[in-house]
C-alpha cells in the first residue's frame, strides 16, 4: 500500500530539533522527500542519515530564514533537485522570556527575526514553487505554520513572543485568501506547552504531562493527508490539565 506522503517533497524549517524535527521524520516516513532547512548543518547531516536507514529521503539544507537570500537558495535548491515542492512547513521559531519592561533594550529583536520575518521569508520564497504543486501528484500545495497557543492568549512573561504568535495567525489567515485560488491550503497548528529544548528551563506544572513533539507531528500530519478538498485551517492541541 502506498505511504500516504508518496512522491510529496516537503521542505521543514526549524528541522535540527524540536518540532521541526518530529515533522521532518513523520513526513519521511510517510514517504515525503523532505529538505531539511536549518542553520546547524552537522545536526542536519545526522538527521538525514537517519531518515536515510529508516528507508527515507532527505537533503540538508542549511540556511538561515532570517535571510532572504539564503533562505530563497534553499528553495531553489530543493526544486532544481526533485523538479518542485509541494509543502512548507514553517517550525523555526525561537523564545525569550521576560517582561518587556525589565528586558534589555532589543533583546526581543530575535523572536521578531526569527518567528516573523523567518517565517515571511521562507514562505515568500517557497510560493512560486508551491503555485506549480497542482500540476503534480498531490494536486495541492500546503504552507503549514506553526504557532503557539501563545497566538491566542497573552500569558505572564512572554509579550514579544505572544506578539509574533499573534502575528503569525493574522498573516496564515491573510494568506490563506490570498492563494486558495491557487490551489494553496494555508494552516496554523496552535499547541500548548511542548518538551522541547526551547522549554528546557520553564518550570513544569506537575498536575498534567506536557506535549511531545512528535504529537505535534500528528497534528502536522493529520492536516498534511487530507484530500485536496479539505483544508485544515487552524489546529489547537493543548496537554490535558493546561487551563490557558
């Protein structure tokens, strides 16, 4: 039986770990060519060898989405290699707690860098090669975000990072008008609090057991294999317990 991702190429930013690494792995497995696009190449080699034992293709893709030009590279990378791409996922993010009174002049401008104008340049770039995705197998083309339940509500010591969540959904939700007539489907996936190692030091409620990544990763994937007719467009996943 075909994998359900047969034949799809996907590129993931963020790919090096977290999240974009659990989306990475889940779309090779299901049969999806996957560019890995993350500053850290070593990581990446790794992670391609290992999606290359599990039976998998994939191909590192080392750039930083905070540049234009090399985020724009990657892209065209990727589609002179397979001839197309046919998903973004947009997993790169970053986190700086604090309040914004007390935080150090410009200490906020990486989250702003990284989980915005990341996010704009990766998806500027991937677009041309996204409108061509109709014309192959799947007959859609996705840009996927991922956001952060912070992008619905303002919790205590995260006013920057809930703004560039914020962000992130008016422009999903812009965006998603802007191309369905092209056969574009435009989704945010919202989850609450997830192990990875940008929550490392956040102190956990030990009332409840947080999100994994690669249940994230389920999500993805759910929204990624629907028929071409449906379109996911929003996805909230909170752990059980996680009032806010």
């Amino acid at each position: 039986m075909a994998l359900p991702l047969a034949g799809a190429v996907a590129v993931v930013t963020g790919a090096s770990s977290g999240i974009g690494e659990a989306i990475a792995l889940r779309l090779a497995a299901e049969g999806a060519v996957v560019g890995l696009l993350a500053r850290r190449g070593k990581l990446l080699e790794a992670l391609c060898a290992g999606v290359t034992e599990r039976g998998g293709r994939a191909l590192p893709l080392v750039a930083d989405v905070t540049d234009l030009a090399q985020t724009e590279a990657a892209m065209r990378r990727i589609g002179d290699s397979e001839g197309r791409l046919d998903i973004l996922v947009n997993a790169a993010g970053t986190a700086r707690p604090g309040d914004f009174v007390t935080s150090p002049a410009g200490s906020w401008q990486s989250m702003i860098d990284i989980n915005l104008s990341g996010l704009l340049n990766s998806t500027h770039a991937a677009l041309p090669h996204l409108a061509r995705a109709v014309e192959g197998p799947r007959g859609i083309g996705d840009v996927l975000n991922i956001s952060s339940i912070a992008g619905r509500r303002v919790g205590p010591g995260n006013p920057i990072y809930s703004a560039t969540k914020y962000a992130v959904g008016t422009f999903s939700e812009y965006l998603r008008k802007e191309v369905l007539d092209r056969s574009i489907r435009v989704s945010v996936v919202e989850p609450g609090w997830v192990d990875t190692p940008l929550t490392t030091d956040v102190p956990r409620d030990r009332h409840y057991r947080w999100l994994q990544p690669d249940e994230v990763a389920d999500a993805a994937h759910y929204i990624l294999t629907r028929p071409a007719h449906i379109a996911v467009n929003e996805l909230l996943l909170r752990p059980v317990g996680q009032l806010d």
